[in-house]
C-alpha cells in the first residue's frame, strides 16, 4: 500500500506529515499508531512497535543523550521496527488548522514542548489569576479555557518530565481561575468539580501550594452555602499538619476565623485570624503579591471586617473595613466593594444608619463593581440590617438594590446562557471543521429516503457545507427535486458502546451549484486536491464531466457533546444565513 493510500485508511487527508516520520524527520506518537494499527488490522503490532521506540528513546533521553540524537533515534527505531507512519504535527487535527492557529504550535510542541511554549502557557496562567479580579469574570473564561485545551492536548503525548511538570502546574492555575469564575457566576457546583481538579493536578506534580490554594477556593462554598461547619471540615485537617507559613495558609486560617465568627466563636476567631498574621509575616515577601493565586493582608483585613461584623464588634469592623480599602487596589471588580459594605454595616449596628445607606448605594454604583454572587451576598446582608429602618436614607438605599441588583443579576444570567451558547458554536465549528466525511440524507419525489458518504468542506457565518458527487446519482437527482436535506458527522475514534460521544446531526436545504460558483470549487480542491482530476469549473461548462459541486445551507445544527457539555450534551444551534 503506497504512503497516500495509508495515510488515508487511517483517516488522514493528507499524506505529508506521513512521509516526514517514514523519512525520519517528525516523532511517531501512540495515538497514530493506534489509528494505524486499525486502519491496517495490525493486531497491535505497529502499537507495540512505537511503544518500544518511545521507550528506548526514553532511555536514551536519561542517559544524558542530547535531545536531537534522542528524537533521531525515535523515529529511526519506529521505521525500523515496522511503524508505518507518525501523528506528527497533529494529524489527527488537521482539519481544525484552518480556524485554530494555536493548534500549530500543538503540533510543533507534540512530544517535546518547548521551554518557550512552557513559559509562555505558565505566563497565561498567572496574567489571568490576576485579571480574574480585575475584569467580567466571563470575558477571562474563553481564553482560560483555550489554555486548559491546549495544556491537555499537550499532556496526550508523553513529555520530558520537567516540561510534564510544567504543564500541570499551569493547568492546576488555569482550573483555579476557572473555579473562581463560575462561582461568581452562581456556578457552586461546576466552582466545586474545578477546584477539585485543580487540587488533583497540584497534587499530581507535587505542589503542596497550589494544592492550598484550591482548598481556599472549596471553602467560598460553604462559605457562602451559610454552612461554617463544612468550612472548618474542609479546612481544619490540613491546618492541623502544621503546615510551613505561606500566603495559601494564611487564606485558610482567614477562612476557618469567618466560619468561627459565624459560629459566635470569638476566641477562636481571634486565635484565627492571629494564625493568618502569623502565616503572612513569615511568608517569603515575593510570595504575597495580587491575584488568586496568593493572599494580601488587605483580604485578611477584610475577613476581619466580616468576622467582626457577626459578632457585633463594630469598632474593630469599623477599623479593619478602613485597613482593606486603604490597601485593595480599588480597581478591582469585587473585594473592595465587599469591604464598603461590611464598613456599611459595621456603622448600621452602631447606630449610624443614614451614614451607612450612602456608603452601600455608592458601593453599588461604583461602575468597576462586579454584581457577582458575593457582592448581591453581602449586599442582601447589609439590607436585611436596615430592612425594618423608614428613612429617606433606607428608602433610597432599597431602591438602588431592588434596581441594580434586579437588573444585574439578569444580566449576569443571559451572559452566562450567552457564553454557553457562544461556546457550543465554538465546539460546533471546531469539531466539523475537523471531521472528513459526512452522510447526507434525502428524499426521492415518491418520498423515499436515500443515504449517502461524501466528503465535504465546511464554511461558517454563513453556514453552509460543499460536496462533490456525480449529477445523476439518486441522492443528486433527489436534491434536484427536493432541496430539503439531513445529514451526519462523527469525527472521532470509535472504540464502542459506552464511550464519550461527540456528533454533529444537521438540517438544511441543498442545491447544485453551476459555473458561477468557482471559488466555492477552487476552495473544495484546495482541502480535497485528489478531486482536481474529477471536476473543473471549465469542464462543468463544456459537459465533460459527471461531477458536480453541491452546496448546504444549514437551517439547524444539534451538537452532540458529553464530553464539553456532561450534564446537558445535546445542543440545538441555529443555522447563521448571513
């Protein structure tokens, strides 16, 4: 069997990157020699044989090796073992070039990733932890999870261990913003699974840290939940380690001092937030600095307002609310607002009612305020002081809350149903972008239904899908008469039954293109070139061949995805005509 015809019974378009392993220039992967072992019914041997060449090129990689002779010696052994042929530069998405340019760099990093690509995914990490607090949390979602897609692909393949470490440290990062981001948006439960993951991944490169880090992220749970109980159970066996001062400690004993508040344990909220002093003041100073992935004495003091606040120690609220917002960078979205309204309330509960009301309204105006889950909290909380006050103070403070509160949280909810919408036709294009073949369903004039494979190009905004087929064809001459068609596309390894499923179903209205459509054809070939022999726009012209270019115009898509949307997989998106 040639190289061509190889590369296209495993599912490859084309047969370059094919070459490039056969002639020794690109690494073969375990995932193309699973793909070919399938495709050639191998038995397993072309898996076995990659296997062996990844490991003796392991080997040589430990012996000191340098690393060009290791990955020439790789892609000597696998040829010379009997491999066929390499994944290389991401065949297996190659499909997706064309609308995801990060996947290059997916495809150069395969199997060795650069320090470079490594720092640069690592500074991606810690920028967004900081821009987490600064921003909409939803405007920081998609580029942390692009970097989360790409860590993953990156992780598919075996990397050197220190670029290994690297790469799940950054993704343990990513998951800590993206835990942040959803409980903000009232996501506690999707909050809980990515701190989880996060804590899993710190764990996994030995980054007791960071690890400390995703637990303060679990306790705003139940920290928010009103459960302090479950505050102290989560965080009280690691506090009881004695762990080493960190910023990360000092977050956990400031959480474990609001749950004693809470609780009305003042001497044990005292003993608390002592604790986080302690930890801070011992912590190494280039450790402390903005963002999530740290702890600032101005979020401590704020805690100590909290705290303060439920037990009724207004003057020690009042003196810990001013220490924060002398020190928070006003610029950021939520905690500064947090700690105007425990000011606001610490004067509430000392009498100071009009005083209070005014601190809270423009603490709500304030236009870099964020109305996340945490702000409308604290804001429910300070209501519920003067609820029962008549004022014209208490009156005007109502209907600022009633107001912006009422339309915030709206808005809060159609961006996040935005956002999932938004993302959903992100997968959508990706995964038909990276599919080859699709069925194409039909209707004969006495209404009998006919199938067919073809292999297509996609295009989207607008939505249509090109196919070339012969005009006499029953699925052509159907089209003819009816232009209402259906039809299907699965691109991914099917291993069966019980599997995480990804397919794309689609309805639409399909036509025959003529001579006027040459740039559709000319962009057709240029994905499928094997067809310049079948069709031409000149030959169509001169009848001189039985291939025609179709096109569909998409009324509807259903994506169906367990594997970005685990809880609701089918989605129904509308077909984009302009």
């Amino acid at each position: 069997m040639s190289v061509r015809a190889t590369a296209r019974a495993a599912g490859y378009s084309d047969h370059t990157l094919l070459s490039k392993v056969l002639n020794g220039h690109k690494p073969v992967t375990p995932y193309l020699a699973g793909r070919l072992d399938r495709a050639l019914g191998a038995d397993g041997e072309i898996t076995a044989a990659a296997n062996l060449a990844i490991a003796e090129a392991e080997a040589a990689r430990h012996a000191g090796t340098r690393a060009e002779e290791v990955e020439t010696t790789l892609r000597r052994d696998f040829i010379t073992l009997g491999g066929v042929s390499g994944l290389a530069v991401a065949g297996q998405l190659w499909g997706t070039l064309e609308s995801e340019p990060d996947n290059i760099h997916m495809a150069l990093d395969r199997g060795t990733t650069s320090a470079e690509r490594a720092s640069y995914l690592e500074g991606v990490a810690d920028d967004l932890g900081v821009q987490v607090v600064k921003a909409q949390p939803l405007s920081v979602l998609q580029p942390a999870l692009g970097s989360l897609q790409s860590i993953r692909r990156l992780l598919e393949v075996r990397q050197p261990t220190r670029q290994q470490v690297r790469l799940v440290r950054a993704s343990a990062k990513l998951c800590i913003v993206v835990g942040e981001i959803m409980f903000n948006v009232g996501q506690f439960q999707k909050a809980h699974e990515w701190y989880l993951t996060a804590e899993h991944a710190a764990h996994d490169v030995g980054d007791q840290y960071l690890a400390d880090i995703a637990l303060a992220g679990q306790a705003y749970l139940p920290t928010y939940s009103e459960d302090p109980n479950g505050v102290l159970a989560l965080l009280e066996p690691r506090l009881a380690s004695n762990p080493s001062p960190s910023p990360a400690i000092a977050w956990l004993w400031g959480s474990t001092a609001r749950a004693h508040a809470a609780l009305n344990h003042p001497e044990l909220f005292q003993f608390a937030i002592a604790s986080a002093e302690d930890a801070l003041d011992r912590s190494s100073p280039d450790a402390v600095r903005p963002g999530i992935f740290s702890f600032l004495p101005e979020k401590l003091a704020f805690y100590e307002a909290t705290g303060a606040v439920r037990l009724n120690d207004t003057n020690r609220a009042l003196a810990a609310a001013n220490r924060a917002l002398a020190l928070y960078d006003l610029s950021e979205t939520t905690e500064p607002t947090l700690a105007k309204l425990e000011r606001a309330s610490a004067l509430a509960k000392g009498g100071e009612v009009p005083e209070a009301c005014s601190i809270a309204a423009a603490a709500l105006l304030d236009p870099t305020t964020y109305h996340g889950v945490t702000v409308r909290t604290y804001a429910a909380k300070f209501d519920g002081l003067v609820r029962e006050i008549d004022l014209p103070e208490t009156r005007q403070w109502r209907e600022v809350h009633r107001e912006i509160h009422g339309r915030e949280a709206t808005a809060i909810e159609k961006g996040w149903n935005l956002f999932q919408m938004d993302t959903a036709r992100t997968t959508l294009e990706e995964y038909v972008r990276s599919g080859m073949l699709m069925q194409v369903a039909t209707i004969s004039g006495t209404g009998s239904p006919a199938i067919c494979h073809v292999w297509y190009r996609a295009h989207f905004r607008p939505d249509r899908l090109y196919f070339i087929s012969r005009h006499d064809r029953e699925h052509s001459a159907n089209i003819r008469n009816n232009q209402q068609v259906a039809g299907g596309i699965v691109s991914i390894p099917l291993s069966g039954l019980g599997q995480t499923v990804r397919g794309v179903t689609f309805k639409g209205q399909a036509r025959e293109l003529g001579t006027d459509a040459g740039a559709e054809l000319e962009r057709f070939l240029e994905r499928w070139p094997n067809a310049r022999s079948l069709i031409s726009i000149k030959r169509i012209a001169e009848n001189d061949t039985p291939s025609r270019l179709y096109e569909i115009g998409i009324d509807q898509w259903v994506l169906f995805d367990e594997q970005t949307f685990p809880d609701s997989p089918r989605c129904l998106i509308r077909g984009e005509h302009a």
